[in-house]
C-alpha cells in the first residue's frame, strides 16, 4: 500500500538523525518488538544538576514513518528538561512531522511511551511492567495491549471510533478477537469523558421557546456534534423539530457505519444535555 | 531517474504490441458484437480470433471453453459459485492458506455463511502435499480451489496430481492461474481441471480483462446474470479493446515462454545469488527449485520491509513486501505466515518479480543497490548486532 507521506517525513526518513546509542547514557527507554514489527530504543544524556537533556540518540526497527517519529523525537527533547520532555505527548510528535497518515498514528504513540519510560529510567522508577499492575490487564494479544493503554489514547487524542484505536494503538488489528472488547474500553471511556464537566453553550433559560428550542439545537449541532462527524468522514442534517421531536439525516460515512446507532444515541444525549432532557431524536434516513 | 521495475507479480507493463492491437477497436471499431450490422460483425470476430489465442495458451479443447470476465477475481468467483450453485446439495469447499485474496476472502465469506470450509496448511518450504488435498475431500466437497503458483513466493502446486485426485472423487477442480500463465508450461488438459482463472495485467495485458477456462461438460451457472454474451455465460457487454489486448498478449506470452524459462530465469537466479552472496542474515521464501522462474522472496533480517521499499523506490527500484506496515494489514503476509517464517524475517520480507522487459544491466543495478540500503536500515536497528 502506497502511504501519502509528506515531505518532512521523507526527509527524516530519508535522512535520519541522531540514530545510534549514547555509551554513557543515564536514561534507557525501549518499547515494542519485533513482532509487533516495530520497536524502538531511545537513549537519552541528561544534566545531572540542571536536569536538561544535552543528547539523545535511537535505534528503530520499523517503517518509514516509525523512523521519522523517532527522529523527531530526538530532536524534540534535546535542549529540553526532564519536566518539559515529559510534556511531549504523541499528537506534539504528529505536529512536528506536519502530520502522519491515520494507519500510522501508532508510530507516534511508540515514540511518547519510549520517551516515558527513559525518563521513568532516570527517575529511577521501576518501570511497572503492565502484567504486574493488578489494574491492568493486556486487551490485544497479537501486539500485547492493555486496556490502560488504550484509556489513555482514548482520552489523549480525544479518538471516537475503533478503527482510530487500531491506527494509533494497533489493538484490534491482529485476529480480532479483542474487538468486542475494545468497543466496551470506548463505551465505557467516553461515558467517564462525556461524565466530566462539557463546554457549556451560553445562558440556557429554564423555559424556552420553541423558537429559542429550535436555535439551540442548531447551534449544539454545529458546535457539539457536527465538528466530531465531520472529523470521521460522516455528517448530520437538522430535518425538522416537532414539538421534543428531533428529526435528523446522517450523512457521508455515518450511512454506511455500523456504529450509526449508537451515533444516534450519543447525538441525542448531547441535545438532551445541552437543551431539553425532554428531546427524543429520530434519523429521517429510513 | 533509472526505473527499474520488479513488482510484476503485481501487475505488468502492458506490450505495446497489445496497445496496437487494440487501439481500432477503441477508434473505428466500436460496435457491439451482439449487433447483426456490419460494425457488430467484425468486432465479434475479433472477439473470437482472442478467444482462439486464449484457448491456445492454455491447451484447451475448443475455443468456447473460455470465458471473457472483468478481472481474475470474477474468474475465480465465478467458478466457485458455480460450483456450488450446481451442487447445492455439498456444502464443503477445500482450499489452501496461502491463497490470494480473491480465492481466500471469498471462501472466509462463504464461511461465515455457514458453509464447510478446509484450509489446507503447507510446508515451511512453501510446498502443498497432494495427499493432504485427498485426505480432506468429503461427501460434501463441491469444489477445491487451490492457486497453481504462489503470487508471494512463485512456490508451484502439483495441479496435476491434485487434479487426478480430485476426479477420481468426481470433485470440480478449479485452480487460480493467475500467477502462472505466461511463466509455466500449462495445459489444461493434462491438468484434469474443472476451472481455470487468469488474470490480463499479468501478462502484459491491460487491467480490467481476465479470462475464465470452463471444461467442456462441466455443470456451469453464471455469475454476472444478464444478456446472452458468452454463450450465457456471462451477462455483460464484452469489454472488447481489452479482449482483443488480451488475446494478443497471450499470442505473445506463448511465443516467450522459452524466454521466461531460460532468460528471465537466468536474471532472477543472478540476482538472488548476488544478493544473498552480499547480505548476511539473509533468505530466500520459498523451495529452491519448485517456484515459478521470475520470483524471488527474500528475507532481509533485522529490518522491516516498508522502510526497504520507500529507500528503494528513492533509488527508482520498485518491489514489494509482505511486512505488516504494506500490507494493510498490522500483520505481516498470510502466506510467510503459514509457511512459519520467524517475524524477524516475515516484516523485512521483499518480493522481487521479473517480466521479459527486464535487462541483465537492472540486475546489476539492483545488485549494487540493495546492500548499502540493508546495511543503512540495520544500522538504525535495535535488532542488529554486528
């Protein structure tokens, strides 16, 4: 498969800088294997006292883009102190390259846990092995993912669908099996998201007109909703409002998704909590 | 840039002699073969003229035992589902794990269907046993579909011997050809088949034209439902410019086989030996002997296949591989796989594949090439140690 790289990472690819290990170095993080088929060993120099990183070198096993990220990443952290480093977090790496393709996400993912287990190495931590956490347990056995793993990438990149966990995690990729069961880790995730306190839309009057009704839901639909199918490809259309009746179409790829009712579900949560718990919503498309 | 092109198991340059042959049925002559009027008339005849050479190809009967279709894919499904339309009564089909995807999605399909479906392993050299094919025929079999060469590695199946087995058990036989035809001897007779698919972008045909070859007497249902082209045998308004480039092509592909078999075989087994002598670590996919003369699978430890190709490609070389970042997949190539190629070598895993376009001063460029690129790639890797 021909892969649309951009011309950054053509050159860090192309090009590659700081590969190599530090003899002397004080923080080791490696991650992956050679099974996943993509691994990677970040060496890091750091200033005892000043806790700045003066260098920092890696050795990759992997594709195009696995060799970009790690690049970046060296280039990124040198100069930068522990507390900084520590800040980088994938979708900074994807931000540096000027963008990856979406099946490569889990290049970037790679180069923020090997960043954060060279500096769990220099603090002296033990790098909790996952299969010793009691809370952890692997989801996807073909690539050894655990369910915090991807928690955290949910809720870092603010992912809404499987097949985005797959690109940046690769959980779910292998045989499949896991897939059910990385479906409940989104559900549940998202629940725990959505739970946590939203961007509220200015003054929302207890009782509202059917006019100022029919306003705030096409303005929570704008804002809210349509924003985050856009972002996959699909879309919503506003039909009609009667009375706690909410008529919607799905558009683009929400029509052939699997997942479209539990879209519709969630469209209708974010209206009831953004304008009336009163609202039932129904899809026009049938 | 120099371009050297060694992706052909993929698809192939189309001969410009096959352009020419096609080009007046792309200008003057467009009418429909169906048509009683003069325009039709002589575009039926061409039609028939390709469908001569086709036959002649494989060494069939008469011409009538092929049939033109969009693609090898439509080949293949059409004589599986035709197999089992004409025998509703067998709900079991064998096949093999290395197949391409247009035999294996298929039958992982008719799988969740609810139909019986053996997937018969191979060896770590790539080879299939015969006797494992007769030892997983039922009363149910309506039909084994099993490739005649591995698109991967160019390993050859014993069509023949599975062949008389399976009408022995007066099971249909069908084989994918795709990968063979043009590389291979072939005849279709000796090789006791029911069925037989190939695909026109394989040899130097263009895309959109495949061929299927329906033994004379075999029970047929079409795939394509519709008007009464192909003897009823498939619906459709015949894709005649492709049709007429096919037959050419396959004019052509008969006159080169001695090429294939010594010339193209000549470069390949240069380049293999080359490349294995100048890179440690190492190793051809694959039996040695039983492969198809233009393919070459090698394994390069250590490193992984997508970063070989985008290096490759920056130096004009174009190859593939059967690492997980290409195959569009996270797991690497189904055949290596089974085949039980450790990961270490199934991700740095590159298939090169030959035409009779390529020249001995390619080889001696991909020759001085490739090593620098291995050694560059596992100079960066956490894997490699000197």
């Amino acid at each position: 498969m021909a892969w649309e790289y951009n011309e950054k990472v053509k050159e860090l690819y192309r090009n590659p800088k700081n590969v190599g290990e530090i003899e002397d170095a004080n923080a080791v993080g490696e991650v992956g294997s050679i099974v996943c088929g993509d691994a990677l060993k970040l060496s890091l120099k750091i200033d005892e006292d000043t806790e700045t990183i003066t260098d920092a070198k890696f050795q990759t096993f992997g594709c195009g883009s696995a060799i970009a990220s790690s690049t970046a990443l060296t280039q990124m952290v040198i100069g930068k102190t522990v507390e900084q480093a520590a800040q980088i977090k994938n979708q900074d790496i994807v931000d540096f390259l000027g963008g990856l393709p979406a099946e490569k996400m889990h290049c970037s993912v790679m180069g923020q846990e090997a960043l954060e287990s060279a500096i769990a190495d220099f603090r002296g931590l033990k790098v909790v092995h996952e299969e010793e956490d009691p809370d952890t347990a692997i989801v996807c056995h073909c690539f050894g993912v655990s369910n915090k793993k991807i928690e955290n990438t949910i809720l870092e990149n603010g992912l809404r669908t499987l097949e985005e966990i797959t690109n940046y995690t690769k959980a779910g990729g292998g045989c499949g099996s896991c897939i059910d069961e990385i479906e409940q880790i989104l559900e549940e995730t998202l629940a725990k998201q959505d739970a946590e306190p939203p961007l509220r839309l200015p003054d929302k009057p207890k009782k509202l007109t059917t006019l100022q009704k029919i306003k705030l839901i096409e303005e929570t639909i704008e804002k809210e909703i349509r924003p985050l199918l856009i972002k996959d490809g699909g879309d919503l259309e506003l039909i009609d409002v009667e009375g706690n009746r909410v008529v919607i179409e799905f558009k683009g790829r929400c029509l052939g998704c699997q997942a479209v009712t539990y879209t519709l579900s969630g469209v209708q949560d974010k209206l009831r909590e953004m304008v009336s718990p009163d609202l039932e919503v129904t899809t026009g498309n049938d | 840039m120099k371009t050297v092109y060694l992706d052909n198991n993929a698809t192939t340059q189309v001969a410009p002699e096959a352009v020419e042959a096609m080009l007046p049925f792309l200008r003057e002559h467009y009418g429909n073969p169906s048509s009683m009027h003069s325009f039709g008339g002589r575009v039926g005849k061409a039609v028939e003229e390709a469908r001569e050479l086709v036959a002649e190809l494989l060494g069939a009967e008469q011409p009538s035992e092929i049939v033109f279709t969009s693609c090898g894919t439509e080949a293949d499904s059409t004589a599986i589902w035709s197999a089992l339309n004409t025998e509703t009564k067998k709900n079991h089909i064998i096949t093999t794990r290395v197949e391409h995807p247009a035999v294996r999605s298929l039958a992982l399909h008719l799988k969740r269907k609810g139909y019986q479906v053996t997937e018969l392993p191979v060896h770590s050299d790539g080879l299939l046993d015969p006797r494992d094919v007769e030892r997983a025929i039922t009363k149910k079999t309506a039909i084994i579909s099993i490739m005649s060469a591995n698109n991967e590695t160019g390993v050859l199946f014993p069509i023949a011997e599975i062949g008389a087995i399976a009408a022995s058990y007066g099971v249909k036989f069908h084989t994918d050809a795709v990968q063979i035809v043009g590389k291979e001897p072939l005849n279709v007779q000796d090789l006791n088949v029911n069925f037989l698919a190939l695909s026109g972008h394989k040899i130097h045909a263009p895309k959109g034209i495949g061929a299927l070859y329906v033994k004379r007497g075999t029970r047929f249902r079409p795939f394509l439902i519709g008007g009464h082209q192909e003897r009823g045998r498939r619906g459709g308004t015949e894709g005649v410019p492709n049709i007429v480039a096919l037959g050419k092509a396959a004019q052509m592909a008969l006159a080169h086989l001695d090429d294939e078999q010594t010339r193209v075989r000549g470069m390949r087994d240069r380049l293999e030996k080359g490349l294995l002598a100048a890179i440690p670590s190492s190793k051809v996919n694959g039996h040695g002997e039983k492969r198809l003369p233009n393919t070459s699978n090698i394994s390069f430890e250590h490193v992984e296949g997508e970063a070989i190709l985008l290096m490759m490609s920056d130096l004009g070389m174009a190859a593939s591989s059967g690492s997980a970042c290409t195959s569009g997949s996270l797991e690497p190539s189904h055949v290596l796989r089974a085949m039980g190629v450790p990961y270490t070598f199934a991700h740095g895993s590159i298939r090169f594949s030959l035409s009779r376009y390529n020249t001995d001063a390619e080889v001696d460029y991909v020759l001085e090439h490739m090593p620098p690129i291995i050694a560059r790639l596992r100079e960066i890797s956490p894997f490699w140690k000197d």
